[in-house]
C-alpha cells in the first residue's frame, strides 16, 4: 500500500478563471519547475501559510528593511548639486514615515 495521497483536480477548459490556470500550467518552464504537481504543492502552501496569517513574517520583513532605509536615507546627504531640492522638516519627515507606515498597513 502506497503513502501518496492522491487528489485529481478537474479544470474546465469553458469556465474562464479554469482556462487562465491551464494555461498557465500548462507553459509552466520545466526546468525552473520540476513538474505541474511540485508547482501546485508550492502554491497551495503558499496560499494555506497566507491564509493561516504566514504573510505578516513578510510584512513585518519589508517593514523593516523600509525602516532601516529610511534610516540610512536620513544620514546620508546627497552630494550638492545645481538642482532644486528642498530638505523637509524633521516634523514634515516624521509625518512621511507615518504616511508610509500606514500605507504599508494595507498589505497585512
């Protein structure tokens, strides 16, 4: 008796959302994937890890990294130049960051 768990799933060429995965499956490029089912394996997991709240890892990644770029954008001066540029306030500063941070809010 085999450990595989088998699972047949029925696309119907006619439905439109159907016809999208098929396609898409079907030019998937067999040397980035191994085959049709490791690639589903992946996306069902994926999707069942966002679906269980695995997303905010990533979120809180990204903000991270964009705390830490603001960081070095604040210390770092731009070398001068004939251009206008205009240097905000700390306030003005803080406001963009907040603005950004709730921005960010819209993807957790």
């Amino acid at each position: 008796m085999s450990d595989v768990h088998r699972l047949t799933i029925r696309l119907n060429p006619h439905d439109d959302k159907e016809r999208s995965i098929i396609s898409f499956l079907d030019s998937l490029d067999s040397k980035k994937y191994k085959s049709k089912n490791s690639f589903v394996i992946e996306a069902l997991d994926h999707y069942i890890s966002y679906l269980s709240g695995g997303n905010n890892k990533l979120l809180d990644d990204i903000r991270q990294i964009f705390r830490e770029e603001v960081q070095v954008s604040h210390s770092v001066q731009p070398a001068h130049t004939n251009e206008w540029n205009p240097q905000l306030s700390e306030e003005e500063s803080k406001e963009n960051e907040q603005n950004v941070l709730v921005d960010l809010e819209m993807f957790g």
